[in-house]
C-alpha cells in the first residue's frame, strides 16, 4: 500500500512539474511574439454610402466583402461636432481628440508624439502613401505638428527629421518652390532617400524611398490617373516588408472627399473603385503575412451622400420615370458630415475593432494589438 501512494505522490510531482514547464513555455512564446505590422487605409469622406457605391456600381464582388470584423466610430472633434479632416486624422494620429485644422496637436496645441513615432521608437519601419501632396491634413498629422493645416511648408520642413522610410505623394511645391528658399528634395538626399519625382520607380533596398510625384496632388481617376494607389501601396509594402522588420504603413485614398465636396458622383464612384483595388493588394499581403493587422476607415463622411432611385424623362409624355434597374448617388451637402464612419478590419488583432466608439479610440487599438497601449 505503501508503495502504491508513493507511486501516485511521484505522478502528481510529475504532472505539476509538467504544468509550469508548459506555463513557462507559453508565457516564453507570449513574451517573444513577433511585434505586429499595422497597415490603416484612410478613405478620406468615405462613409457607408460611398462604401455601397462598390456594390451597386461596380463590376464585380467588392474586397470589402471579405471583412469580418467590422466596426464603427464617432468624428466629432473638441471644437465642432462635424470635424475635418485634419482633426480627425490627428485623432487616429496621436490619440487624442483636438481642435479643426490641428495638425499633430492637442487641443491646447501642445505637440504630441503620434503612432508613427512610437513604432519608429520600437523598430518599427515606416511609410506614407497619400494620392493628394504628403503636406496634406491627413498624411501630415502623423509626422508633423502645427497649428493650422494650411502651414504647408513648414509641414515639409518637419518631414525633414521624421525618418519614414517610404514617401509617396504629391506636393512638389512646397519642396523646391519655397519662400524661404530651400531646396528640401536636396535636403532629402543628403539624407540617403532614393528621391523621385517623375516615376513610381524601384524603390532601392537598404534606402529610404520618397516619391514626389505632382506640385500639388495627383490627378483623379476621372482625370485619368491609372492605378498609382495599388501600384505604391504595393511597392510600400513590399520595400517595408523586405526589411524584416515590423512596418507600420498609412495609405489614403485622399479623393473619394474631394467627389463629395464637388458633387461629383463619377469621381466618387470611381475613387472608391480604385480604394476598393488597393484594398485587394493589402488584403493578399495579410493573408500570406498573418502577423499583420490591417484596419480600413475614414476621417469623416462627405457629401451626405444616399443611394436611390434613378429616373429617366419620358421623351413622350415629359414625366420622371423610374428605371428599374438603375441606382443614383444623390449629395446632401458639399461638405462633411457627422455620421457614424464604419471601420474595417481583418489579421492580427481585428476583433479589437468590433462595435461603436470614438475616433481617438483606433489609436489606442492599433497600439494595443503592437502591445504598446495597455487601454
């Protein structure tokens, strides 16, 4: 009998000893995760409406079909209950809900450290890629900080020490047309960027890239861009990727706004066509990198826009008929809205993103699945 209870007092000595070994394994595993890549695509004025522009006007199954996790936040800034977009970008960009116009600022206009430069801060590579000038409100609030979006050329100034090591964009102008006279394109140079301001060209490896491509923003599609947005998108994340480092990459698609402010509802449509295109490169990236997280929204919706009947005038009779088979995007307003914004998400963290909060929250989400942010 005696034998017997010691046999069983060596068996369970084994088995709790095999319970910590496997604790401290997994806790090992925990601690030496590989920190997690983070792409977030801004369609600047893409609410609801602009997303089911996808589905009743395209040609195809839209790439936002494939989200699972879906969520949504609220735009209003500290001083205005329909923000813009560089108080929403800086919301996403530092955490921190702030004033209209605030570039990279809090509400008092003290500077604050953005997501791009905590990541930078934890090795992180990082890259910007906008179809409007890299000044611009929205890839501006993540680099740089100033009171007043207007400030171009001291935005570019501060581009200047911000380390991202991919750049594409527009903005020529406030580089080399300056009033202060300094040629900021030499500046990068002496840097170590592979600087081009012509051409969507390899990017070198082991090099900063910034692709300077337009004085002020790009041309829209209707305007006959081709398909810069993927095709840099794809270059970012292929050169960020390369590095073997975690990447942290901002990609708007910046005209679905512009649409809106003009009314124009074949830009609309077709920015969000080219946004939905780009959105097919990122998500192919995230399915053959599962330690990637990518999160899909905008700053504000523009437009208020709706889709609805389409009529036709009766040659006839004169009358408004309905056509069946048709859909029309009708405009509310020319400027910005204040409805709820959806957010996209799919990879590594996503289900961070479920349900309804503020706009400052993804900052905090984004850090959180980086295991940077406690909240």
């Amino acid at each position: 009998m005696k034998q017997v209870k010691n046999i069983i007092l060596t068996a369970l000595i084994i088995s709790v000893l095999n319970a910590c070994n496997t604790k401290t394994e997994t806790k090992n595993t925990i601690e030496e995760k590989e920190p997690t890549s983070i792409i977030f695509m801004i369609g600047d004025g893409m609410g609801v409406p602009q997303v089911s522009t996808a589905y009743y006007f395209g040609q195809q199954e839209p790439n936002f079909s494939q989200f699972k996790q879906i969520g949504f936040h609220q735009t209003s800034d500290k001083t205005h209950r329909i923000t813009d977009s560089a108080a929403g970008a800086t919301a996403f960009a530092i955490g921190e809900k702030t004033y209209k116009r605030a570039i990279g600022v809090n509400a008092d206009t003290l500077a604050k450290e953005s997501i791009l430069k905590k990541l930078q801060k934890k090795g992180y590579s990082t890259g910007l890629v906008s179809l409007t000038s890299i000044t611009h409100a929205t890839p501006a609030a993540f680099y740089a900080h100033v009171p007043d979006r207007d400030l171009h050329e001291d935005i570019a100034l501060q581009l200047m020490d911000a380390d991202i090591d991919f750049l594409a964009g527009g903005g020529k102008k406030f580089f080399n047309k300056r009033t202060d006279n300094k040629d900021l394109f030499k500046e990068l140079q002496n840097k170590g960027y592979h600087l081009d301001t012509t051409n969507l060209s390899e990017p070198q490896q082991n090099q900063k890239s910034a692709f300077i491509l337009a004085e002020e923003g790009l041309p829209s599609k209707i305007e006959g861009r081709k398909d810069y947005l993927s095709e840099a998108t794809l270059k970012a994340i292929t050169h960020l990727g390369a590095t073997k480092k975690p990447f942290f990459l901002m990609v708007e698609g910046s005209y679905i706004d512009w649409g809106g402010h003009a009314k124009n509802d074949e830009m609309v449509i077709t920015e969000v066509q080219d946004f939905d295109k780009t959105l097919g490169v990122v998500m192919q990236y995230v399915k053959e990198n599962p330690n990637t997280l990518l999160v899909v929204t905008a700053d504000h919706e523009t437009g208020g826009v709706s889709i609805g009947k389409f009529y036709e005038t009766d040659t006839a009779t004169g009358e408004n008929k309905e056509v069946p088979t048709k859909a029309k995007v009708y405009f509310n307003t020319d400027q910005h809205s204040g409805e709820l914004i959806p957010v996209f998400a799919m990879g590594q963290g996503a289900e961070h993103f479920q349900g309804i909060y503020q706009n400052n929250a993804i900052f905090h989400k984004m850090l959180k699945v980086a295991s940077l942010d406690k909240q």
